[in-house]
C-alpha cells in the first residue's frame, strides 16, 4: 500500500512559467542569452553555490553590475516565480492529503528557494521538504532518495514519486519507490487512482 506520495516541484507542482522572461525584462536584456546563462549554472545553485556565485556571472554575462541589492532581488524574484503552484496542482495535493497519505515535495533548488518557503502560501501543503541546496545532494543521486525514505520513515514500496525528468524517476525507481513520470495534472491524478491512493 502507498502511504505516502512525493512530489517533484519545479515541472510537477509548479510550471516555472516567467523564470527566465521576468527578470530578463527586470533587467531590460534579451531574455534567450539570459537564459542561456541561468541554466548554465542552475545544477551547482542547486547543490548548495550561493546567490552571489551563482547571480554574478549571469549579470556579468548580460552586461549588467551584480551589485549586491540587485543579486537579492533576482534571488527573491527566481524563488517567487518557481513557487506559484498551479490551481490543479494544489487540488491535487490536497486530494492525496485528504486520502490519508503523508505528502512530500522532493526538489533540486537552492536556498533562495528553501527561505521563500517560510513565507509561501503553500509550505503547509506538505509534510516533508526536501530541497537538494539543504540536503547537499541532487537527484537523481541515490542518496537524495534514501535520505527522504529515512525521514519519511517508511519502507520504499510504501513512497510514489512524481517527476517530469525520466532520470529522476529511474533514481526513485532504483531507490525502491514507485515512480512515474510526470506529464500532465490529469495523468498524474489517474496514476494515483490506478495505485489506489486517490478514488475514481
């Protein structure tokens, strides 16, 4: 039986949707070098780099001084926009929660992201955070999921994931779990109704 369902949040929980368009335009650069360069970097920002290591040479990559009110800005601004979780989305995690089901959001993301937290409308909608910046280690490294399953303190069966990147899932899968790879909100919703955590 599933006892507890784990949720990716950037792809899954939240679309991402103006990540690199809003502060491309914050800054007045042209948003495809801007993002060019913030996926450059995202995967140490996420293992833990801080703003500064990670915000200055994207600002000095576009031309712009990385002074230090505007590396807070953009940090403040990137953590805001991955934490606007999609209506469907919530529904969905209330529904696995009203189930009786322990929720979990698994993601690789920075501190930036782990402080909004505190401040986010949706922190509450689950049980467990486990972001990779705090962990000190990524997806799909075996040790991320082993970590949350020792938390979470139930066997591996017993834990669903949920993610939008396929080696993710392998990694759950690999950990124990049982993975599915995400591809819309209602495919999500009858995945969960097929492994009977949620009614038909």
């Amino acid at each position: 039986m599933i006892r507890a369902v784990v949720f990716d949040l950037g792809g899954v929980l939240a679309s991402g949707e103006g990540v690199t368009s809003e502060p491309a335009r914050l800054l007045g650069v042209d948003e495809e070098r801007f993002a060019e360069l913030y996926w450059a970097g995202r995967r140490a920002y996420d293992a833990g780099a801080s703003d500064r290591e990670y915000w200055t040479p994207i600002l000095e990559g576009v031309g712009k001084p990385a002074a230090v009110e505007t590396v807070q800005q953009l940090a403040r601004l990137d953590a805001d926009l991955w934490l606007r979780i999609r209506p469907e989305a919530r529904r969905l995690v209330a529904d696995v929660r009203e189930a009786g089901r322990t929720v979990a959001v698994l993601s690789n993301a920075p501190f930036n992201l782990d402080h909004a937290l505190l401040d986010s409308d949706f922190a509450d909608a689950a049980d467990y955070w486990f972001i990779s910046a705090s962990m000190g280690v990524l997806k799909p490294d075996l040790a991320t999921y082993l970590r949350a399953t020792e938390v979470i303190d139930l066997a591996p069966y017993e834990i669903a994931f949920i993610d939008d990147v396929p080696d993710n899932v392998a990694g759950a899968e690999r950990a124990g779990w049982v993975a599915h790879l995400w591809v819309s909100d209602a495919d999500t919703r009858a995945w969960l109704q097929e492994i009977d955590v949620l009614g038909k």
